[in-house]
C-alpha cells in the first residue's frame, strides 16, 4: 500500500519527498513586471515549511502576450531569473522541490495588459483574438521551451505545461473551435499536436535532472473524453513527461451526462500503461483520507488547492494523523492572512471563491 509519506522517483528530476503535492495557484501577488514579490515567495515557502513535497507556483506567462490576470507571474524574461532564484533557494533548503507552471493565455489572454498582438488557435469573434500563423505556433512552442529552460537555469527542479482549463494548450485540443487545417487542429491527431510538440521541445531542452509535468482538464473546455484518453495513453509510452497532473476539479467526478455507476473520470486514466511517468490528481482533497483514496486507486501524487489555502501545513498533518481533515471553509480572511496570503491574493480568492470567505 502506498503511503502519504512514500518519497517517489521520477524518470527524470531529482525524487520527489512525499505524495503531496501544492496545487498551482493563481495568486495575483506577482510585481507588475511578473518578477515574484515577497508576498508570493511567503505564500509558496509556508507551504515547503508545511511539508509539501513538490511546490507548484501559480500559472506563469511564457509570453506576455499570453498574460491572463494583474499580477501574473512571468517566466517570459531573463528579468525574472532573480526571483526565481530566490524560490528554487528557499524551496530546496526545507528539503522540498518545486516547479513553474508554464502558461499561455491564447483566445483568453488579456489585451489590456499586452503591447503585443493577441493571438490563439482560432479567430476568436468574441474576443477579436486573431488566428495564429503556422509560424506563429511554432514560436508558440519555443516560447514554452525557452521558459523551461529559464526554470532549470534558476535552480527550479521541473515545470508544468497548463494544458488544463481552455488555456492556449487546451485550446488547440477543442474539437468545437480547433478547426485549422495546418496539421495543428481538425482532428483527434491534429490537435494533439501542438501539446505532444511542447513537451517534446522541453524534454529536448532540459537535462536529465529536469521534469517535465503536464496538467491536462479531460473534459469541457471543447474537449472529448475517448480523445484524452487517446492522447495521455500516447503521452505516457512517449517517454517526454515525468508527471501527468489531472485537474478534474472533484476526484470523484463522473463524465458529464454519464449515468450513476458509470466509471469515474479518474479511472478511465488509471489503467493505462505508465511507461514510468507518474500520475497525480487535483479535486476536493482535502483531508488524509481523500489522499489515501486516490493512492489506493492507483494514483501517485494528490494535488492539493484550496484545502492547503485554509492550511499552509496540510501534508505535515495529513502524513501525522490519518483522521486529519483541512479547516472547513468558509474562513475568515484574518484566517488567509495567517495563512500567509497577501492582500492581492486575499482580493482574488474572494472575488472568484466569495462563497468561501466569510464575513
Ligand atoms: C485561487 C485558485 C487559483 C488557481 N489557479 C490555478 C492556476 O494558476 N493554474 C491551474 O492549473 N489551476 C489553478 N487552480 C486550480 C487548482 O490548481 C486545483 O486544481 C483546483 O482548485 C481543484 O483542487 P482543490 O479542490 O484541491 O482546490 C486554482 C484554484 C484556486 C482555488
């Protein structure tokens, strides 16, 4: 039986200390340049002190063109190097390892905060977002490519590619709106090219010491479950990511419209053949027992969001006592101030979560 506390090697990377994982998390606590601030440094570094044993940071921009939200960390530039310096420091000195999602905002980038065209797989008439140019996709995965690279040079152990959430990865796997006829789109192998591309120009660009993860949705956002499937089975033989993260948002999710007792999201992924890459989940773990649940279903790693917002030390708890189940929300937001969010987070967390905060 696995356990909690079970250290974990990877195909490539240094071995991660246990099974529990920090979610990444959008915090909005980035300076305006997207260098990381001291608010976000205390953010991440609480939760390494916490017992995490990987540290996912928020959704950082490979590009500014592909800048989302205020505040947004960036990997974009040698500019952020220093920052991130600090982070891989701080990170390996409590023993823990961390790792940069890397991110493009394509068709949902926000305008107002690039100089640059906006662009994505498609003409975007809601947005005005243009098409990009073959070429332009191509640039696309260099971008990701040269922002891993960024991460190794600074000390970082590994970065997640965001292909989860109708982002620009999950956007070129749309069926509904992914309709180029480049190779990059119009069918099943089409529009997992641009994804199986990244990875593989990461893996190129990275040593052996470096992993590469990649976080995927499997369904909504356009895409259609039988092609997920399809396309992590391909992944995992590939031999280019160490990690696959799901983000099904509940563990326990079915497939939408699937009738009760129908097999979970998760356990269509479970029996495929890993080849050695390592599978972690994300959705509404929040105590020992949910982490056990998903290890004893053949999960390797448990991302943990919310649960280790309302609690910096979830793991180092959940690894004590079995019985260990995160602060119930709502909280207060003296609550998030303990827990070591910034202004800027406690903000968004509101805003986005007001059901959660209290008062
Ligand atoms: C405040 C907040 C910010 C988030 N930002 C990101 C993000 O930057 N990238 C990402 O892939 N997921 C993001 N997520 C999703 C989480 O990583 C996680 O998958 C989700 O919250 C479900 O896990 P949970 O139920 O343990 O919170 C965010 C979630 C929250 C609550």
């Amino acid at each position: 039986m696995k356990k909690l506390s079970d250290p974990l090697n990877l195909r490539h990377g240094r071995p991660l200390p246990n099974r529990l994982v920090l979610a990444p998390m959008t915090n909005q606590q980035s300076e305006p340049d997207g260098t990381l601030s001291d608010n976000e440094l205390a953010w991440l570094l609480a939760r390494a002190e916490g017992g995490f044993g990987l540290l996912q940071t928020a959704a950082a921009y490979v590009n500014p063109a592909g800048q989302v939200w205020h505040g947004q960390l960036g990997i974009s530039s040698d500019a952020h190097l220093p920052g991130l310096e600090r982070l891989a420091a701080a990170v390996t000195a409590v023993g823990a390892r961390s790792s940069v999602q890397l991110h493009h905002g394509g068709v949902r980038a926000e305008k107002a905060l690039s100089s640059q065209d906006v662009v994505g797989p498609w003409d975007d008439a809601q947005t005005g977002v243009r098409g990009m140019t073959t070429g332009e996709v191509q640039r696309a995965i260099e971008d990701f490519a040269e922002a891993a690279a960024r991460a190794e040079k600074a000390g970082i152990d590994g970065i997640e590619v965001h292909g989860g959430h109708g982002y620009l990865v999950g956007q070129f796997l749309d069926a509904s709106n992914n309709l180029r006829t480049d190779g990059y789109g119009s069918n099943p192998t089409g529009r997992a090219r641009f994804v199986k591309e990244v990875v593989h120009a990461i893996r190129e660009r990275t040593g052996p010491d470096f992993h590469v993860g990649l976080r995927l949705s499997v369904e909504r956002y356009g895409l259609v479950l039988e092609d997920m499937v399809q396309l992590v089975g391909e992944l995992f033989a590939s031999g280019d990511i160490d990690i696959l993260d799901l983000s099904l948002w509940d563990v326990e999710k079915l497939p939408a419209n699937a009738p009760e007792g129908s097999q979970t999201l998760l356990e269509h992924f479970l029996n495929l053949p890993r080849h050695r890459t390592v599978l972690g989940v994300a959705g509404h773990i929040a105590s020992a027992e949910a982490v056990q649940r998903v290890l004893d279903q053949g999960a390797d790693l448990a991302y943990i969001g919310k649960a280790a917002i309302a609690d910096h030390a979830f793991a180092h708890q959940a690894i004590a006592d079995p019985g260990y189940h995160a602060p119930a929300f709502p909280v207060t937001r003296e609550h998030l101030r303990v827990e070591k969010l910034g202004e800027p987070f406690v903000s968004y967390f509101e805003t986005n979560w007001p059901h959660l905060v209290e008062g």
